[in-house]
C-alpha cells in the first residue's frame, strides 16, 4: 500500500475516534433510556394490544402488563427505574464533562489591528464548550503608526508574571488551544511561552479560502523541505540565517545584504500557498526539523545570533517559536517583511529575558 494511501486510512481512523470521544455516550444512552420509559407510559398505536410478560421467582418484579384498560403497577415501576437510570447517565456525564472541561485553555493572540478579539469557540468540541476556562488574549493590536513598543512592553510583562504559567496553566492544565493573528516575529516570540508547557498544545489557524478558524486536523499530507544545503558559515558580526519560504518564496535578494551569503534558504516540496499546512503532525515535524538547524547553527563557537525570515502560517510561526531553548541556543532575531517595499524592515531580537527591537537591524542593510 502506498504510503499516501496508508496516510488517508490512518487520518480516517483518527477522526472516527475523535467523533466517538466527543459524542457523549452516557448522555446519548441516558436520553434514549428517558425517551423508552415514557414511550411505554404514553402508549404507541400498539397500546390497544394486550401485552403480559412474567419473571422467575426471585425478581423484584413478578409481570408487566399492559392492557386496552391501561398500565400495570410493575410498569410503572420499571418506567421510573428506567428513567431515573437515564437521569442518572446524563448527570454522570455532565460532572464528568464538568471537571475535564475546566482542565482545557483557550488562548488568542491579537496583534493584528482590526482582528477580532474574540475567542473563536467554532472550533472547539461541543463537550468542551460547556465550561472551558475563560479565554485569555495575549499582546495588544500595533498602533496605527506601526510603533511596537507597547506591543513589546506588553510581552515582556507577560513574561515576567509568567502569565502563562499563573493564568492559563494554573491548577492542571491538560490541553491548550492557541492560535491568532499577529507580526510574524511576535508569533514567534509567543510560541516560547510554550517551550516548557506539559500540557497538550493544540493550534488553529485562520484559513484564507472562507476565512474561518479551523483546527489543524486535516489528513497528514506530509508537508517537508526540498532539499537544501545549511550554510553553517556565519558573518564578520557573527550572525547567520534561515529563511523559510512556505507562503510565499524567499528571494536572496530580499534579505539583509551582510546575510545573503550566510543564510539557508528552505523551501516546500510542494508549491508555495497559504495555510499550507493542514495537520498539526505535520507542523511538529517541520518545527522539529528547524530546531534541529538552529541547534547545530548554535554550536559554532563564533555565531551570536540566529536570524529567521519566516514567510509561514501563524501556526507554524507559534510552533517553531515553542522550539527556542534558552542556554543551547544563541539570541533569535525574527525578521518582519513589508510586501509594499519587498524588504525585511524591522526584526525583535528574542532571548530569555523577553524581546526587544533589534537595534543592529540598520547595520545590515546596505
């Protein structure tokens, strides 16, 4: 079998699952169980026919009976029991739905002015809309004059509460979802809040085709890099890069002039698109792949810093930002494009004190 075929059956098998888990089957018995005892109470078409049917010795119920004339005690009985079974069933479930829902939360970054700055519940399972924590929005929209210093400021605020960990991983957190829109090096910065969470991490992004929020639960495409050869050479300043060209290509000639010789350029096997990446399987991997670069790029006893010019999904910008390791790897500096300009104008330079404007910027440009 192909592997591609084998992708599909496994993707398949997985959403069966997940429908499974979300399909509340205490609930779904209980109702059934409720809607049965009362059948039998209200009667049907068939009520006008006798019906009598009698137990062994031993049972608390000797016979049920049912009669033109009407209803037997014993099943009345048994309706109650049947339904009080059902009510049961339900509130089971209810608690049980009750205690795992406030173990999930829910995180949106807006950075993006003019982005809504409401939790998209959309994409969230029916059990868990019932009682998820309270939803927590990170940064604030850029001013209109493009200024990010209260963008900046604001970060490292919630780095030094450690907001993350006091306010959205607070008493056993078991699942995070966390998406939104902002500049690609605050995405970036973001996703470093998530290097050391325990907690299951899932993404959801905001598909241009409709414009809708969606999980990233789509079949494994297995999405890579062509292939590439790293440039492990850095620059008299001691800094070299990686760029990556997922939404839309990176040129050579748009990058920085002292680092055009001392970057790798990755691309996709496939075409370049938005929202490239439908399958968060397939996001850990190519995040895992970039982590692997910047561990070996580290190594070189004169590299100070990492630059990263990201053409990418938010989704997969917040993933390669959870991959930052303080103390193995040197200072990212995360680049930010102006498609107006065709150039990279500003960058944040991301250490494990916080972010701050990467003030060499200038240096490198011709």
């Amino acid at each position: 079998m192909e592997a591609s075929n084998f992708e599909k059956i496994k993707w398949c098998l997985k959403v069966i699952r997940e429908i499974k888990k979300k399909s509340n089957p205490l609930t779904h018995y209980g109702v059934k169980l409720i809607l049965a005892a009362l059948t039998s109470l209200i009667g049907s078409p068939l009520s006008a026919i006798a019906f009598n049917a009698y137990f062994p010795e031993g049972y608390l119920i000797h016979n049920l009976e049912i009669t033109s004339d009407g209803i037997s005690i014993s099943l009345l009985i048994f309706a109650a029991i049947t339904c009080i079974t059902g009510i049961l069933l339900i509130f089971l479930e209810l608690s049980s739905l009750r205690k795992r829902a406030r173990k999930t939360a829910r995180v949106l970054i807006t950075g993006l002015p003019g982005t809504a700055s409401c939790f998209p519940d959309e994409i969230l399972p029916t059990s868990e809309k019932l009682d998820a924590r309270e939803p927590i929005e990170l940064s604030v929209p850029e001013s209109e004059d493009l200024d990010h210093t209260n963008q900046i400021k604001m970060y490292n605020a919630e780095l030094t509460t450690d907001l993350f960990k006091r306010f959205i991983l607070h008493q056993n957190c078991e699942k995070v979802y966390i998406g939104g829109l902002a500049r690609i090096p605050f995405l970036v910065a973001y996703g470093a809040f998530l290097r050391s969470v325990s907690a299951k991490v899932i993404y959801f992004d905001k598909f241009h085709r409709g414009g809708d929020w969606k999980l990233l639960n789509e079949e494994d495409k297995n999405i890579g890099f062509d292939h590439f050869q790293l440039i492990e050479k850095e620059n008299a300043n001691g800094d070299i890069g990686i760029a990556i060209g997922f939404t839309t290509p990176v040129l050579k000639e748009q990058l920085p002039v002292s680092l055009r010789e001392h970057t790798t350029i990755l691309s996709p096997q496939v075409g370049s698109d938005r929202n490239l990446v439908h399958n968060q399987e397939n996001l850990e991997r190519i995040s895992k792949i970039v982590q692997t670069l910047i561990d070996k790029l580290s190594t070189n006893q004169n590299c100070k810093r990492v630059h990263l010019f990201l053409s990418v999904q938010s989704t997969l910008a917040i993933k390669i930002g959870s991959r930052f390791q303080e103390g193995i790897h040197k200072n990212w500096v995360i680049h930010n494009y102006n498609p107006a300009k065709g150039a990279y104008e500003w960058a944040l330079e991301l250490d494990k004190k916080g972010i701050k404007e990467f003030t060499e910027h200038s240096n490198c440009q011709q």
